[in-house]
C-alpha cells in the first residue's frame, strides 16, 4: 500500500519545528530516520496530513559525557551508539543495540524516535525506565524534563503535547553492572519478552520487563527476596520476579510461556549484568 497525501515540512532548527508542530496540532507528526512511522503510513495505520522532518537540525545527533551524565540526543542512531565508546560505566547501551532490529533500522533509527513511538518490547524504552533517565522535550512553553517513569502511559502513547518533540535523553548516572537480554522468534524481530537488570540499585536490584504489559514494567522487589552473598541468588530473583509479575493470556503466547520466559531473562540479564 501507500501512504495517503500529506504535505513536507523541513525544520532547520527546534524552534521552527515546534512552531509547525504547534500550527498543524494533531494532523502533524515529526519524522526523523522513519523507521516505525513510515511502515505505518504505507498501511495506513497513521495518516498525518503535515510530516516535520527534523532529521537536519543541528546539534541533536550528539553523544556527550558531563561528568557522570551521558547525554543522547534525540537524532543520534541506534547504530552510532552501537559503535561509541562510552566506557565501562555506560557499555549496556552499546551492548543493547544488537537486539535492535536489523542493522539497516540501527542505521536510520533514532533514539528519540523509539522513545517516541513508545512500544512497551522497545529496548530504549526499558533502558530509560531502568536506569532513571529523563526525556528531555521542547515545545511552545520552552523545554522541560521528563523522568521515564512517567513518560510512557500505554501502548505507543507518552505524555508528549502534539506541539512537543523529544530533543534528548539524559542518564544521570553510571551504570556498570547493568544488562538487558530479550527473546524473539528469529534474530531482528520484535520481542517477545524483554528483561533488563540494574544490579548496582540499592538495596536490591532493579529489574525492568519488556513485553508484558503496555509499557515497560518497573518490579517492585522485596528486599526480603535478594541476599547478594547467595550462591543462588540470581535464579532466586528471577524465580520470585516471574511469580509476581501480572500476566494474562492473549495474542500468540499464553501467560504460561511468557512467565518461563522472564524467569529465564531475568536470570541470563542479572549473569550478564555481573559479568
């Protein structure tokens, strides 16, 4: 199929963006490297009538260290932060990138673009919500921080205004032991089940699920289910997060199989994790 008409605005700057944004309201979408709104259009599944391509503003492809803060920006490429060297401290986000997609979508897909699009299997998604970052947006009102945690609100809805767009993410601090592993039928599809692990999060660590509900899922732990010097305490935690996580059945996989799942990934992740 094809998309249905719509006219192309160019933005050069983030100002001129929201002022489009702001002008077209609800029949405007931005589009950067296109990866999911595209595939969307051509089966009609989204028919914006105005597209603000932002993908020539300067200065939001940028991957920038400030201390113990690591800055995205909203255009930087699942691929160029597949290949950046961003330390022990921050490596869980170049190890993730080979779970996304294909490398032609790691390529041309952006950063902001997955955490726009707010798919509840989407690594950037769970890595946002599991390490505390804050999606920064900027719209008529100027710019202002959103923690992940209150930025997703349900399957592909975030709390962005139709005049907002993302511009970066900001992880505010160091994550060494930090990992993420996933399950798909065949390599670059989406995920069945996702699983990302913070073992530095205090006093447990923190666990995250991907494909479970319509966002990510942050677990809450019981403090009285993690005993760090158990020689068993990873498949403990996993077992103890698979019991308490809320699963139904639905689509193609029952609520059995996505429970074996996480307690599978969540297993592998935390082994990943201390690595």
């Amino acid at each position: 199929m094809k998309p249905a008409r719509f006219a192309y605005h160019r933005a050069a700057t983030v100002a001129s963006a929201v002022e489009l944004l702001e002008e077209f309201g609800d029949d405007a979408k931005v589009i950067a490297g296109g990866q999911s709104l595209t595939a969307m259009m051509a089966f009609r599944l989204a028919r914006p009538e105005h597209l603000v391509d932002i993908a020539h503003i300067d200065g939001l492809s940028e991957i920038r260290r400030d201390g113990d803060t690591l800055h995205i920006g909203a255009l930087v490429t699942h691929h160029a932060v597949e290949r950046a060297d961003l330390g022990p401290d921050f490596a869980v986000l170049s190890r993730t990138m080979r779970w996304v997609g294909h490398l032609p979508i790691r390529t041309r897909g952006t950063v902001g673009g997955s955490l726009a699009h707010a798919d509840a299997t989407a690594e950037w998604c769970s890595l946002a919500v599991l390490l505390g970052a804050d999606i920064v947006v900027a719209g008529p009102s100027g710019r202002r921080a959103v923690p992940a945690a209150d930025f997703f609100l349900g399957p592909y809805t975030t709390v962005l205004e139709p005049a907002e767009m993302i511009v970066e993410v900001v992880f505010p601090r160091p994550a060494p032991h930090a990992a993420l592993t996933e399950f798909a039928e065949r390599q670059g599809d989406f995920a069945i089940v996702s699983a990302a692990v913070d073992l530095d999060g205090a006093p447990h660590p923190t666990v995250v699920l991907g494909g479970v509900a319509g966002t990510p899922v942050s677990v809450e732990i019981d403090p009285g289910n993690w005993d760090p010097e158990a020689p068993s305490r990873f498949g403990d935690l996993a077992d103890w997060v698979a019991a308490a996580v809320d699963l139904r059945d639905g689509g193609d996989y029952s609520a059995h199989y996505r429970r074996g799942l996480v307690r599978t990934l969540v297993q592998r992740a935390c082994e990943e994790a201390a690595a």
